[in-house]
C-alpha cells in the first residue's frame, strides 16, 4: 500500500517543492518556498506546521522546514510519477513541452502503484525523463547526474548533454530546435568573436548561445 494514503494534493505539492529546494544543509526558508507555491508566506507557516504534526517535515522558527525521512520517501514517489508520466506523455503521446509538464503535474497524484509498474515496465524502465532529470526508483534510490552548465564545460572536447531545464517552455522548444537535448553531441570552442554569448559545435553547425540559454543546458564529456 502506497505511504501516500490519504495526503491531499496540497500536501503532495508542498513535499515535492521542499525537496526541490532543499540545499546541503536541508533547511528551505518559508520565503523560498512561498514563492515557489505562488502562496502567501503565512499559508506557508501554518502548512508547515502541519506538515511537523504529520512527522513529514521538521519545521524550526527561523531556520523553516525540512523533510523527515517519511516525507522525503512520499516526495520521491510523487517525483518518480511525474517523470515517468512526462515520459510517456512526451514520447509516446507526443506532448508540447509546457502541455506534458502541465498534464504530469495533474496525473501524478492520481495513479496507483500498479499503474504505476506497468507504465514503468511499458516505458523499458527508463532511468531520466525527457529533460535528463533521474527517475526516482520504486525504493527511493535516485541517480546522481553527473554535468555541470556548458559554459563551464572545457573547451575542445566531445562534450554529451546530459540534462536541460525544465523551467520555462518556450526556452526547452528552442533547445529542441537547435537540436540540443538531452543525448546531444557538442564541443565548446574558443570563439574569436562574440565573446558575450558561448559558442559550440554540434554536428556540423556552430551556435553562438546566449548565456541565458546556455545556463539551461548541462553537459559532461563524452565517455570513451
């Protein structure tokens, strides 16, 4: 039986925001996390509140709030539905960026751990969903990916992307027609013009990003 039991969407959403925006030190401000949910910072509090009572959050004044280990298992489940609907919803059924992530958001609160499986087991298990973002396994294990932003990736070198940004729609189509997602081929080269914006290679085409664009796309290199 699913640890989520009867938690509402609210608190589904409120787990899954916490544990996006955690840090090292896994305390996340109730500021933060007010302007992450769009919601007042009192909305925020007396959620937390409620959260610490449910033994899903650990909540201290001035510090805010961060996940039990029960909470950071049910936000990982959530997460897990999420990318493995927008998997399905991107490429199976051919979903639009902001339209996949807009149905997942919906879904994921909604399936059961069979549909679950067999989705997982349709899919062939995949283990990082359209953006490059890990999946969550079904024990709560999650990879770590290894890249960083491209304009801090050597120059010269085959270079793979390993993840973009899923936060803005209309930057991740222009990404899709550049030909730079996730799996992508490409160099960094040392440009002798245009030094505001970073400039790759990929396949037989130099592109000269601008570093807003850039800073949404993660590569490393390319394993030999």
């Amino acid at each position: 039986m699913s640890l989520r039991g009867t938690l509402s969407q609210s608190v589904e959403d409120y787990l899954k925001s916490i544990y996006k925006l955690q840090t090292e030190d896994n305390w996340v401000s109730t500021s933060d996390l007010a302007a992450r949910m769009e919601v007042s910072a009192a909305s925020v509090t007396n959620m937390i509140k409620r959260l610490d009572v449910l033994g899903l959050v650990v909540y201290a004044s001035y510090k805010g709030a961060k996940l039990s280990p029960l909470g950071e298992k049910i936000a990982l489940e959530i997460i897990r539905h999420h990318r493995l609907l927008e998997t399905y919803l991107r490429e199976i059924m051919g979903y639009d960026w902001d339209e996949m992530h807009a149905e997942a958001e919906h879904l994921e609160h909604h399936i059961s751990e069979e549909f679950e499986m067999r989705l997982d087991k349709m899919l062939g298990y995949p283990t990082h969903d359209p953006h490059g973002d890990p999946i969550p396994g079904r024990d709560g294990s999650i990879a770590v990916v290894d890249s960083e932003p491209i304009k801090d990736c050597p120059i010269g070198i085959e270079l793979t992307v390993r993840r973009v940004s899923d936060s803005n729609a209309e930057m991740l189509r222009e990404l899709e027609s550049i030909g730079l997602l996730p799996g992508a081929s490409l160099k960094r080269i040392n440009p002798s013009s245009n030094l505001d914006h970073v400039t790759v290679v990929s396949g037989d085409v130099t592109l000269n990003l601008d570093p807003d664009l850039a800073s949404h796309i993660f590569a490393s290199p390319t394993a030999s």
